[in-house]
C-alpha cells in the first residue's frame, strides 16, 4: 500500500447569476504536490443549472470545465501567463508546474465557473479520492 499523502482541492461551481450567489457545485481540482497529481472531474446537470437560471448557457460552462481539464493536463496554462513575470526585485522566469497551475485554478474569480474554498486531506490514491469527492460533492 502506498503512503499517504496531503492533497488540496477546490470545489467548481457554476454561479449563473453572480449577484444572486447561488451555485450548483459542477467539478472537483485536486492536486497532489507528492505525487505529481493534479486532475479534474465534472459533471453538469442542465435540469439543476436551469433551476438556478433558466437561460443558462450550458454550453459554455462545459466549455469552461474543458478548459480547465486542459489547465490541469498543461495544455492551456501558457496561455495564461507563464513566461517571465516582472517583480519588484526584477523579472523572473514562471514555472509551469501542477502547483502553479493548481494556483491559477484556485484563484478566485467572479465568472460562471468558480472555484469554492480550499479544502485537504490526505490520501494514498489522488485519482481515487478525485472520484469520491465528485461523488460526494456533485452527483
């Protein structure tokens, strides 16, 4: 049996009218600094977003949820900034990395898309724990 070991993980919720602060929780991001791990899982359910706001645009949040399954694969994140970052001590070079990218993904934001708090834990298997917490947290 492999050790265990500490993980961070946000919930993604869809917010379809941010003024109203409502949510329906669409995804789960955990990232495993131990084991090099960072995944995503969503789920999206129309009937549960429509309740919330009938117009919608379902489309765009699984759009949205692609984009972060590509952030957590390395595919987007360059897009977002990575590169040489100007600081007040100079410039340094940005990593691109599951924790810097697990950073950006964790970072709040007031579009459709938001990721809750930050919770952890710990665990042996990140994938299976990523498949619990969807469980728990979404379906």
């Amino acid at each position: 049996m492999r050790p265990y070991q500490p993980y961070q993980y946000v919930t993604l919720r869809c917010v379809p009218r941010v003024e109203r602060e409502e949510f329906v929780n669409v995804g789960v991001v955990l990232h495993c600094p131990a084991e090099d791990f960072l995944g995503v899982r969503s789920a999206v359910d129309p009937a549960r977003l429509r309740a919330l706001h009938a117009a919608v645009d379902v489309d765009a949040v699984r759009a949205a949820l692609e984009m972060v399954d590509k952030v957590c694969r390395g595919e987007a994140h360059a897009g977002f900034g990575v590169g040489v970052r100007a600081t007040a001590y100079g410039s340094r070079a940005e990593k691109d990395d599951p924790s810097t990218r697990f950073g950006f993904l964790k970072a709040p934001r007031s579009t459709v898309v938001q990721p809750g708090p930050v919770h952890g834990g710990v665990t042996a298997d990140p994938a299976r724990t990523l498949e619990h917490l969807l469980e728990c947290l979404v379906l």
